[in-house]
C-alpha cells in the first residue's frame, strides 16, 4: 500500500534567491505549492505538483516590503511566464535506504523536459519526511526570470522543500 501525502499533512516550498545588479531591489521568497501529491511505496516515490498553484507566502530583503497585490503579480507571472502552467512530475528511479535517510534519485520533468536529479529525505521514527533539493532552472530549460532590463535577476538555483508527515498503515491509500 502506498503513503500518500499532499497539503493536508506536510509542505512543499519552493526558495528564490536574487542576483544582477539590482539585486539589493528584489527580495528572496518564499513560495508554497498548494496543489501537489506524493506517493511512498515499497521504495518508489513519486511526486506531482500543479504548476498554477504556487502562491508567495513571503519575500525578505527588497527596497520595500512584498504587499497581497505583489505576491498575486510574483505568482501570475510564475505560471504564466515561467512555468506556463506545465506539467510537475518526479519519479523515483533508485531509493537507498540508509538508517533514517533516503537517498532519492530519479527523474523531474518540468514543461516537457526530463532531467536526472538526487536529493535526500529523513524520516523519523513518527513517519515525518523531510528534505531538500536544489533545481537549477537552466537545466530544464527555463530561463530564470528577470526585470529592470536584466539588472535583476530570480537565482538559477531554487531550493525545494517538503516537510509532510506520513499516514499510520491505518490511514493509507490502497
């Protein structure tokens, strides 16, 4: 039986961080995505999220702070021009088993492209899962977004955070 998770018992986040010139003007945010489902079974996992829904929760640093109206621009541009509402797949193509930690590899495809990628997951002994991997957007061919004539620029690396708790073997989907 598969350990389903989604937003109703973890987190999945995404950080930008800012380079160029103007970078001192940008701020690094904080991103949660609210549509996604992860599956845990017998040493496979896998992983789906809906592009259009990743909504800013918050940005530090920047000439001022991000207001509701900004974090709603940030998002709308995301789907529209960075993601274009594509497709967020990953699936598991080896998992190791070392003690509490899961060493992942597998492939993530973003809008129409597959790329290998390994990261790291701890799962405690009370079934919380929690990790981090870093998605460099060139990579997948998306260009990282950028304003004021190029002088401010969103990092090529993103890092990816999930933070969810597994079901006990009485709650899981069959």
């Amino acid at each position: 039986m598969a350990a389903v998770v989604g937003p109703d018992s973890g987190t999945l986040t995404v950080k930008t961080g800012k380079g160029g010139a103007a970078a001192k003007a940008g701020h690094n945010l904080v991103i949660e995505v609210t549509s996604w489902r992860g599956s845990f079974d017998d040493g496979s996992i896998t992983l789906t999220a809906d592009s259009g829904s990743l909504r800013v929760r918050s940005g530090s640093g920047g000439m001022s702070p991000l207001g509701d109206e900004e974090k709603a621009g940030i998002a709308q541009t995301i789907d529209e021009e960075v993601l274009k509402g594509g497709s967020i797949e990953f699936r598991s193509t080896r998992v190791e088993r070392a003690g509490g930690t899961l060493a992942v590899e597998g492939d993530l495809e973003l809008l129409g492209t597959t790329r290998p990628i390994a990261f790291d997951l701890t799962v405690d002994d009370g079934g919380r899962v929690t990790g981090r991997a870093i998605v460099k957007q060139t990579n997948w061919g998306i260009k990282p977004y950028s304003a004021l004539f190029g002088t401010l620029k969103v990092a090529d690396d993103v890092e990816v955070l999930i933070d969810a708790q597994l079901p006990t073997e009485g709650d899981r989907d069959g």
